[in-house]
C-alpha cells in the first residue's frame, strides 16, 4: 500500500513539476528571444524497482529538466537596434556574475551611447562592449557593427558544443552551469545576423495550453486515487483494531 502511494505521489509530484514550467513557457510567451522547457524522465529497472530508496522516495525518479533551443518566429521592427541570429548561437552579455548569453536582441544605447540589453547590460563585441560613436547604427549579415561608415566592432556571438551546459536564469538569459566551461565558447558556423528583426518566444500557445489541461486533468486522477489508497487502508486499520 504504502509503495502505491508512493508512485502515485511521484506522478504527482512530476505533473507538478511540469505544470510549473508551462506556467512560466506561458508567461514569457511575449519574451523576446525566450526558449521553451520540457522535462524528461526515465522508468526504474527491475533492479532499482528493488532498491527501497526508489520506492518509497517521494522524488520524482529520473526527472531532468531541458531546453528547446529551436528557433521562434520573427518579427520586422526597422529599429536599427533590434537584432536577430538566424541559425545557432547567442549574443554575449556582461553581468556581475559573469557572462549571460540570450538570443533577445531588442538593444539600446546607454548615456554613453554603449550597446546595451533593455535591463541595461553591457552587449559584447570581439573586443568589449561596444560604443557607438556617433552617426547612424548598421549591423551587417555578419555582425559587423558600423556607426555611420565606420566599422565600430563586431557583435560577439558564440555556441557550444553541447547546449545542455547551458542553464536558465531570468527571463531570456542562460549561463554556464559550470563557469569552468567559458574556455568552450565557439563561433557558430553559418549564421546571419539580420537587423531590424527580432526573433520571438518559441513557446507554442495552444500547444502548451492543451498540455496544460492534459498535466491538470493527470494531476486530479493522481489526487482520486490517492484518497481512495488511503480511505483503504483506514478501514484496513480499522478492521484490524476490531479484531483485537
């Protein structure tokens, strides 16, 4: 008895965990550059099955959260600023706690005419942040940054070679799960840089909604059988109290 309730309470503790991140997919669907979650898990074997830890720990068993790193839509703004990565790769950002990387590409200039996110970081070139020194923003196919007809920088755009060393932080921002792995920064192969556009959320409305209703519908079957496991096994005491 006690096992069965403790499965069902993973499952429940799993579309839990689920529900949540379509929650948040749901609230950055208006979040420029912003990519979607998804979790995964995996079954027990019959050897783990076996393990008293597995069955009555109330973790979800294998759970692993992940990112899907597939390309939004994208959207003509004609705002000079307003910068997309057509293919793989991600603008590099400063912050206090090292770098950020985001494919959010609705920039500003600061007061000191510095190319900054609209929270107001520093947006990184090849050789730093780059400062616009007077005339009007061009950005090329290739990144190549120009204030009127000089060549200011170039944006620096950067991949890895396995996405999952990447982690969510807030809004459209990821960081290294590891910091250690700063020296695995590449150039990405085959990119355009397209001004003027900004890519937007990947996250999918009505898909997440229909599997939202799905997770709840889930959720309260869990819930069912968790109260009818448990009004047995009070009448199972009970019975037992009885005959003593």
């Amino acid at each position: 008895m006690l096992t069965g309730l403790c499965q069902i309470a993973r499952r429940g503790l799993l579309s839990q965990t689920k529900l949540d991140m379509i929650s948040n997919d749901l609230a950055n669907v208006g979040t420029f550059g912003y990519k979607k979650s998804g979790v995964s898990f995996k079954l027990p074997s019959n050897e783990e099955l076996q393990d008293q830890k597995v069955n009555y720990s109330l973790l979800p068993y294998g759970v692993q959260a992940f990112t899907d790193f597939s390309s939004g839509s994208y959207r003509h703004t004609a705002n000079p600023l307003d910068i997309s990565i057509q293919g793989e790769g991600f603008f590099v950002v400063e912050s206090p706690q090292g770098n950020l990387y985001t494919r959010k590409g609705d920039f500003s200039l600061d007061s000191q005419g510095r190319i900054v996110t609209q929270d107001g970081r520093l947006v990184l070139g090849e050789g730093g942040p780059i400062t616009i020194t007077g005339g009007e923003v061009h950005v090329d196919e290739e990144g190549n940054v120009y204030s009127g007809q000089d060549l200011v920088d170039k944006l620096k755009i950067v991949t890895f070679q396995e996405l999952s060393a990447l982690e969510k932080t807030e809004g459209a921002y990821f960081r290294l799960r590891d910091p250690s792995l700063a020296g695995g920064e590449k150039t990405p192969q085959g990119i355009q840089v397209i001004q003027g556009f900004l890519e937007l959320s990947n996250v999918n409305v009505v898909v997440s909604m229909v599997e939202m209703l799905s997770i709840l519908r889930g959720y309260e079957a869990y819930k069912n059988v968790m109260d009818a496991l448990r009004e047995a096994d009070s009448k199972v005491a009970q019975e037992v109290a009885l005959l003593r």
